[in-house]
C-alpha cells in the first residue's frame, strides 16, 4: 500500500520504518525535514508538504499534542483539505477524546475514513515494532488498515466502531501508569524511612505480585529518584492527565486518583521545570517525607 | 523442628498443613478448637492451650488484627509468658509497625526471639505452599527458621534484622493492591461510560503492559463487579490501610493516595456492610459515574 | 448614561433594575424576549436584538456561562461587531479567565474597552443592589463605570488593569464558598453520627469563629440536607471550579482541594442530575457515612 | 467554690486566672513549678502535687494532648486515683473522642463526675475571659459547674450527656479553621499567580463573604507567609487532625478533605520541622505552584 507518514519523531521515526520494513510504499513527512534523511535513506519518498503525503491510500499522523495535530489537519494545505475521499487517517497520536470525535465527523463528511489508532510503549519499543496498537473505527476501514497496523506493534486491539474510545484507552492506560508510580513513590518512602531500601522493596514485589514491566520499569527509576535526562517529558504525561480530566468531566466521571495525581504533576512542573522524566511523580512522595535525594 | 502453630483461619490451616507435609511436628492450637481437626487428623497434635503450642522450638501466630494477636501473647497462658527462652515466635499476622516493634522488645527482654514474618497471598496460595513471605529479624534466628518459612511459600525475602519493616512491606503491599483497585476502577467506569466494556479494556491491559496477578484477578472482579462473597474482608483490607497510615503517620511520610482508599473504604464498610470483599473498592467510581450495576 | 443590558436572567434582572432605578437609560435585551417585559414596564427600553442593545455608552453581559458569552459577542450581529469604537463592554458573566482575556484582546483591537466584572450575591442581593462588584481593566474606563457598578452593588472593588484577574478573583470566591460547604459536609457527618443534631454544631460555629453569611446560609442548608429547589444550580457550580481548575492548571497552580471538590461536583450531577443546589456538595459525607436523609 | 487547676500553659493559667477573679479558692498545680507564680502571686494557692490540686469541688485539667491527659489522671497520685467521690473532673484538653469516652466511664465507676469542655481561642481569649466553651456530660453537674465555664468564656454550649462529642466538636471546629486556611492558600496561589496580591483578595473576601475572625487572621498571616514564630504549634494541629481522622475512623465517616489536610500537615512536619505555626498549612500551596517566598 500507499503510506504516508506524518510526525517523524521519537515514536513516528521509528513506526515509519516499520511500515517501509513490510515493504510499503512510505511517504514521510515532518516540519523539521532533517528527521526524514534516515527513512529516506532506508527508501522512504520524501513529501515537501503535507499535500504531497496526503496522496496515499493511508496517512498517518504522530505527533505530540492537540495542538500539534490540529495543526495537521486544518487549512488549505492540511490533511482534511488534501486527504482524497476514500483515503483513510490513521490517528496515532495521544490526543484529546473530544478532539478525535471531531475529526471522526469531519472526515466523514468529507468521504475520508478516519482511525483513531493510539499505541503504547516506549521508543524502543516504536522502533522494534513491539508497540501493542488499539485501533476503533469503522469495522471494514479497520479490516484493510490491519495490515498496516500490524507492522508496527506486536498486537493490535480493535475496540470497536466510535473511534474516541482507542483515545480514552490510550488516555486510560497512561492513568495506570501514573497510579503505578504515586503508589510506588508513597509506599517506598514510606519503607525507605524506615529503614529498608526501596529497591529491596520493590524486588519483593516484582518477584511476587507485581511482576508486570511497568513495576520494573518505573519502580527502578523511582526507587534511584532517577527523573533526568526525560525519556518521556513531565509535560507530555500532564498533558495526558489533564485530557483524561477533560474527557472524564465531559462524561460526568469523577476520577479522584486521576485528579490528585494531575495535581502533583502540575507540581512538578511548577517547581522542576518541563526537563524531567513523568517518572517524577514518584519523587514527590520522597519529598514531601523530608527524605533527602541521593543524587542531590 | 517441634512446632507451634496458633490461628488456624483460612490462611493458617493451610501454613500450618505445608509445616507438617515438610515432616515437622505440628502443635496446632485454635480458640474455636473444631478447626484443628482437619491438621489432626493428618497428624498434628492438638494444643488444648496456648501455653501447649508453645511447648516447641518456635510458635506461629496468624490471626486477623492487632486486637487478636495481642490477646494471644498477653496474660499468664499467653504467648509472652509460656515461651520457653531460646526459642522463637514467628508472627505472620499482618500487624501493626508499632505492635511488631512492642512484641520484639518484649521477648528479647523474655529472653526470647521474635521474627515477624507476614506473607502474601490468598487462603489458596496458602494451601499450596506458593505464599510469598517476607520476614525480618535477626539474621540468625532467621537463619534457623528459614525452612520453616520454605516450607510454606515460594519464596522468602529476608529483609533486615528490624522485625516491624516487615510488617511495614506487608502493609505496603496491601495499599499498592488497593491502588490498582482504585485506578482500575476509575479508568473502567470512564471508559464504560464511553461506550467500551470493561472486559475489553482490561484485556488490553493485561495483555501489554500490565501483566501481573494482580491485574488479572482483581481486574477481573471489578469489570464484572463481583464483590461478593467477600474471598478478602473489606474490613480487613480497611485495618491494614488504616495500619499503614498509622505508621506513615508516626515516621512522618505523607500518602495522599493511601488517605484517599481509606476513605474509600469507609464509605464501603458505612455503606455496603462488612460482608463484601475489599475490592468493593473498584466499585465506587461507577457508583459515582451513576453507572447502574449489572448484577443489581 | 445610556446602557445596554443583555442577559435578563435572574441576576441580570436585578442588576438591570438598579441601573434603571440610578437614572440611567436602559436598553435590555434577553434571547427569550418575555424576560424584559417586566423592566419595560418600569421604564427600560427593549431592544429587538444586540446590535440595538449596544447602542450605548456600554453594554452590559450577563448570562450563565463561556458558551452563552461566546454566543452574544461573536458573529456580523454580535457585541464585538455591533459596539460602536469607544463604548465599553462590561462583562458580568462568570466566564473563564481564557475567555476573558481573548475578549480583552479582542475589544482592544476592535477600539473599544472592556471591563471584567463579576459579581458575588444572589439573586436576592442582585435584585436589592447589595452585590459585592469586583472589576479590573483600564484605570480610566473604570472610573467612568464606577457609578454604573456602584448602582448594582453595595460595594466595588477595584483590582487592576488585567481584566481576566477579576474573573479569577470570582472562581477563587466560589471556589472557598464550596470549601466551606465541603468541610461542612464532613464535620457535620462526623458530628451527627456521634450523636450531635448538626443544627446545634452548626450554632456553636456561627456564634463563635465562624460568624460569617456563607457559615450561616449553607450551614443551615446541608445541615436540614434541603438541596431542592435548586437556587444556584449544581451544574453552574461545577462549571465554576471547572473554569478554576483550567486557569490554575494552565497557571500550574495545583489545588487539590479543588480538585476534591470538583469530583465531588462530578458526582452530584452524575448521580442527583442537575435539578440540585450545589450546597448538596456538603451532603455527600453523610451519604458516604451512611447517614439516612432526614428528608427522605 | 474551690477548685483545682492542672495545667498553667498559655491557656491554662489566663483560665485559672478568671477563676480566681470570680472569686473561686483556686489550687494551681503545674509540672513545672514556676508556671504558677504569678497566679499565687494573686491569690491562687500553690498545690504540690496533683492530689492537692484534687483536694477541690471540682478539678480543671488543660494540657497539650492525650499523653499529658493520660499522666494527669493515671498513678496512684492521679486525678483518678485521688479526687474525691462527688467531685467533678472538668477536662478542658483537647483530647481524643476515645480518651474521654474512657475517662467518663471510669470517672463514673469512681463515683466521680466527668465534664468533658474543651474551648476555642487563642491565649488572648484565654486571658480575657473571651473563650467559647463547648460542654458535655450529665445536665445537673454541668448545672452546678456553668459558672465556672462561664468565668472563664464569653458564651458557654452545652451539647448533651455524652462528653466525647464535646470532643469532636472541637475536634471539628479546627478541622474547619484548617479547611479555611488550605483553601485560602490555594485560591491565593493562583491569584498571586495571575497577579493579584493575596491581600488585595483577601480584602475582597473579608469584606463580602467571608467576614469572620478566622478569615481576618489566617488570611493575613497566609498572605504574608507568615508562619514563626509559632502561636499555635503545626504539631499540635496535626494532632488534633490526626485524632479528628480517628474519631471518624472509627465512626465509619469518610473525611477526604480532613484526611487532604492531615496530608499537607505531616508534610509541613516532616519538612519544616515542629517550630512553625499551623497556618504554613496555607504556604503549601505557593510552594506547589513555584512561587518565592516574599520572606525568604
């Protein structure tokens, strides 16, 4: 099929060249063209402009924010004026539920087909194509893109018609991680102060209950208050929460846990700057215990 | 070793049953004696008193909560006073901080030795010996007890020569299950309200990124909301939360989520009873969405 | 001084009446025209549409929330295109801070002048000139409205050259308002299942420390849990934290007792609808302890 | 009447001291001597010992909390131990519900009486005479002591049979002074944010809505971040937090923003350490948001 690629960065670069490894025809786009050298070295066909990516059977898109991705789809040159009818987008980024239910209707009344196509995991993960990929959208639509989907991440989860639905996911699972990481924060001060290691905590409950890779991860970096350089910036985690906020308001959702952990992100962000690792969080517990920072 | 073994509820039959399997002599002691016959009748010997059970190289005790374990080692018959010296108390009830440190001051002026070794898992875990167990004290005490605890689970985390941090662990254990209930139960009435089952999205999570026992098994009951009977006491998981503030309390270690599920969990006990199983918990955040109950 | 007054609701009312009362000339307009017969029998002249109402040295804008703003000032009809260069806009609406910045850019641009002023009262004080006015913009622009917002209030204050502070100033007003009745929830929960009417808590509070109209007015309210009839909807209530959230979120400013209160909010509306006071934030802690309504 | 005062603290000896201006024989007994000079020096008699101090109608006891109350009474030279059977123990110590539930039933074993009165205000309401009184216990002894509550207050409430709930009402009113100064942080966080001066808010508040003593005071210390030295020890009110979460523990009733609170105090503990006043509570939230302290 006929691919193309919009938003080439740390997720975007490496899902490209996924899709040009399944032997896809890739035209890759982003605003900073540097990002294109290495997939157009690997064979992907450069596009000047949005226009030019947008002349493919699917185009997807990447990047970080709402605001990134309106930028993408609106006027003139964006992908709503340019996407041929019958072409479908594939929506990869995490963006807001309320903005996905938008650009489900308009490209519907425009003869596109839109899907809301979100992934978990990190950028290694991107790159290796063990993404695991929830996709919603218009059953047939979803059938012909699976393919595409399928080359990117290790499973793909199709959940259902309303395409908003992957994005709540999305939103849904980023929660859980925050939740894994408050918990962890709380209960390692908690133990550090008393005495035992926070990594010999967290060993016991990697080896017992909580032997999932999220405890791993994120247990290790709190447990070493490890939060620079930012793998995965304060910001963009916030910028999660809050989406999830949003949507949960709109629904009538109370989310307390959500809430008191949107708070102490906007704590961070506040107090440590936008250059830290979302795995902060986990900091603050340390913190607010008066526990000094070995790395200080 | 000639054992001693008191409490013999559904979690203690089953460590009591794995000591004897392992060729120990068992004095199985319980104050409503019917539940000893089932380990008599496999050959352990019956404890008319607890002043009996403690007639061994060392005694567990595994009962529901402060109150009952201090009834068990206080008085003329108890524990404390019945002891012979040298030997050793393994306390497996997940108590207090505060009441571990007591106990473990109070038998090395006994001149006896104390190892507080709560354990995770459920009745079933306990019947198959796949406990996880967590035990601190000194390390040579530890050392002799050691097959004991083998003998009982999967596996056995030595912790440090401070009994009452294994206590804390344990607690700290139970808040970071209670934090998966709560964050499960948040992120499903929001996606529930939103269109998608339960189900659905727990198994996204399950198979990616949060594949743990945990997730899997009370995920399960909170996407079903199956609060009953009660496998785990609400009241109980509402005393360990409520231990666990106690001591982040006293060491001065601030814990917004764990306030937050214990009031949760009052509102549980106020308002759905004592018969209900702890993960009732997940629960309140579709009450709250006004999301009528499938079982109702 | 010839006014324009758009938005005849139950503040707008009042308001509108006292300005008429001061002398002014009034020309009053409401979407559902019924609403301004009352006035005009008192000397107001109707306008047919807001082109016709922003014939005036200023018009005021009152209506219940961003949407309702954004509906009166946008469009070839609208405030921003119908107000001559020179008049000023006096927005009374509780609206957002974003939303009253972008009006001050835009009136800016446009040539006129606008003035943030919220007020604090209910209808009840609306209708006898006792709202407590707070306004910011232009020094100069001020001092010429002052009459007209002296004339609607029993006091003005002044708080700067930023307008969107005076709408901040309003949100952070509510937000202490539902701190209080959220405190009160809980402490008279607390009290009345010890066995103290909440009525006698509520006296000794108000003839002591607590001797303020908010203690006496809400307290009696959550204390007989007599939410119904509405008299400020829970539904504009929760708008109101809402917008304090977004403002604080966007200032990153955490406040996670706004927070607490505003799932609260979520919960009203989810589970009573929106046919409620939103005092009844201040009765969910006797749900919550299982405390049958008095009333039901 | 002769009467017995333990306890000459900053509140204790300005209530003694109304005592002994209305005429009342008052035995003065502290643990530290010198506290009672001055009081003897107006004709207070000095009391050796607290079984001196019991030789009375009826004995005050005001310390800082339920370990100084237990040491009062306990011991064979206690208040228990040794005030006379008919006299009354009038306990004005801000103490645990549990405590005086404790004390009143073994009072009436002892054939003693128990009034349990605790009071609101600051030492300058001690020392004239212009404290709240809050009282419980059986209606004819509260008869016969409601002159000497009335010496020592502007205004006594008697609340019914059962002491402890004079108890939580205290309890309860500084959980509601606590409520007032997180939500005056907040809110003046965000203001202070946007670029109002907090006490240009807090003007507006004071003079509208929110006119009482509490708002006037804490509003203007949190203002000014003004929190040493210590009036009222932030150690002291979490304690009374602490026992407020107790009291509703053990009564089943969720308290989410007492528990917020009791949150942000041990953080204030842990990171500021006892000598600072409990109005920091209302500094917490600048700090969140990465405001400088205008102090610092």
């Amino acid at each position: 099929m006929r691919i193309g690629f919009i938003g080439l960065g740390h997720m975007g670069a490496g899902m490209a060249g996924n899709l040009l490894a399944a032997g896809h025809e890739v035209l890759v786009f982003n605003r900073s063209p540097g990002k294109a050298d290495h997939l157009v070295a690997q064979g992907a066909v450069r596009a000047a402009t949005i226009r030019e990516a947008c002349q493919a059977d699917a185009v997807f898109s990447m990047v970080a924010d709402d605001q990134a991705a309106t930028s993408l789809v609106e006027g003139a040159e964006g992908i709503l004026a340019t996407l041929p009818a019958g072409a479908t987008h594939i929506s990869s980024s995490t963006i807001s539920v309320d903005l996905s239910r938008r650009l489900a209707d308009r490209h519907r009344t425009l003869g596109q087909t839109y899907l809301a196509s979100p992934v978990f995991g990190r950028p290694e993960a991107a790159a290796a194509a063990k993404l695991f990929v929830v996709c919603a959208g218009d059953a047939d639509v979803f059938e012909k893109a699976k393919p595409l989907l399928d080359a990117i991440g290790q499973h793909t989860f199709y959940v259902g018609r309303t395409p908003e639905t992957a994005n709540a996911i999305k939103l849904g699972g980023n929660f859980l991680i925050c939740s894994v990481m408050e918990a962890l924060g709380e209960s390692m001060a908690l133990v550090s102060k008393l005495g035992v290691p926070p990594d010999t905590f967290l060993e016991i409950l990697t080896s017992s209950l909580f032997d999932a890779p999220i405890y791993h991860t994120y247990g290790g970096l709190i447990a070493r208050r490890e939060f620079r350089p930012a793998r995965f910036a304060a910001r963009l985690g916030t910028k999660d929460i809050r989406l999830l906020l949003e949507a949960a308001g709109e629904a009538r959702v109370p989310m307390p846990l959500a809430s008191l952990i949107h708070d102490r992100q906007l704590r961070i962000l506040a107090t440590e700057g936008d250059d830290i690792d979302w795995s902060a969080l986990g900091g603050l517990a340390f913190q607010d215990a008066g526990i000094a920072d070995p790395r200080a």
